[in-house]
C-alpha cells in the first residue's frame, strides 16, 4: 500500500528572474505550483553562493502556498533559526552537513517549521534509521547540489523506489505522513516515471522558469504539461 501526498510541483527560484521575484512567485502561484522551493547554498558545503533568509522574508507576503528551504549549507543550525523567523515553512538539509541530525532535525520542529533530510546521489538512506519519525519530508537530488539546469540522473529512480518503501512502512507502524520530493532534471517527459518510483513532490526550476510561455505572466502551460504527465 501507498501513502503518497497529492501531487505537488515546487518551483525553484535559482532559475527564476530576480529582478522580479515577487512577481515570478506569484505567476507561479497562480499558475499551479503547490510550493516555493529556496535553495541556499553557501559556496561551503556547495560550489555556489545563491540566497538568504532576508530573500525569503522579502517573498513570503507574496504566496500564501508553503516555502520549501533546501539548506545547501554547513553548519545548519543558525541558519535553520534564521530561515524559520524569515517564514519557511518547510526546511530541510543535509545530514553530511549536521554534527547532530537528531537536534537539528527537533530544532526545526521547535520553530514551528516542519523538518526533512536531502540525500545526494550517492548518500545513503540509513540516515533516516533512526529519525524517520522526526522527519516531515525526504529529499532526494536528482543532480549533485550545486548549479541548476543539470541532467536527471536515472538511478534516482531506484532510489525513489526504497524510500517510497521506508515511508509506507513507517506509516504502516502508526508514523506520521512524510512527503517524498525529488529534485534535478525535472521536466514533463520524465515526472511520469519519478511519479510511478513513488515521489509526490517535484522541484523544477529551468523546466518552469524557462519554459517558453513563461514571460512573467503565465505560466499555465508547463504546469499543464506536469498535471497531464502526473494524471
């Protein structure tokens, strides 16, 4: 038995217009995306320097839908206090990156946020052993962090496929609901597949921000592809 979430397409900011992120976010909104994914990198724990939590305030009187913060960064616990008062909703890392995943995972929860791991290509679910029931949402790249635009790598799919599993069988002992994400590479002719290993949550950036219709007005196109390719 499954337990996914409705479908849920993120929209990443790395590949929108920043000169006019309030308005992009709110095209997006409109168009369909169920959430704002931020991704922070720190050109520490990833080679790039992108944004902050003073952005994520800036954005957050913008949509009313949920901010996802992939924190991309080393050491996480100041900035999980920053970007949980800048008002994320979501904020998850990545447990090379924590020197306790446990307190930094009950940290997020203690600020209001809910909490999630990421796993990069080649980092292993054991990970989640031991906190799964700390744990609102599991990531897993589809691409090595650090530059959108990148190629899908296809044995995420496996990877999809054993989280997917995980998750049914924690909620099957009586575990909270855990959404499973997935991000990099994203695009119409692949979500199908990523849907079918078991993800309900997908973050594409170039895929929407640069999709041909998207002038800054609509965005309705591309998020119709998605919702054809997810029905």
């Amino acid at each position: 038995m499954s337990n996914k979430q409705p479908y849920c397409i993120a929209p990443s900011i790395l590949s929108a217009d920043f000169a006019r992120l309030g308005e992009e976010v709110k095209a997006v909104e409109a168009a369909g995306a169920g959430f704002i994914h931020f991704d922070v990198m720190d050109n520490h724990y990833v080679p790039n320097l992108t944004v902050g939590p003073l952005v994520c305030k800036a954005i957050r009187p913008h949509v009313k839908i949920p901010i996802d913060v992939h924190l991309m960064v080393s050491p996480v616990d100041s900035l999980i206090n920053d970007f949980a008062k800048a008002g994320a909703d979501y904020i998850t890392f990545h447990p090379e990156a924590s020197s306790h995943i446990d307190r930094s995972l009950q940290l997020v929860r203690d600020l209001g946020c809910k909490s999630g791991l990421v796993f990069n290509p080649s980092t292993s679910l054991d990970h989640l052993d031991w906190v799964m029931d700390k744990v609102d949402m599991i990531l897993l790249m589809s691409v090595n962090p650090g530059f959108g635009g990148q190629a899908f790598i296809p044995s995420t799919l496996e990877k999809t496929k054993a989280a997917r599993a995980r998750i049914d069988a924690h909620i099957a002992k009586g575990g909270q609901p855990i959404r499973l994400e997935v991000d990099g590479g994203i695009k119409p002719d692949n979500i199908a597949a990523v849907a079918a290993a078991g993800a309900d949550t997908f973050v594409a950036g170039s895929a929407v921000f640069g999709a041909p219709d998207a002038n800054g007005k609509s965005y309705n196109d591309i998020f119709a592809k998605f919702s054809k390719a997810l029905a």
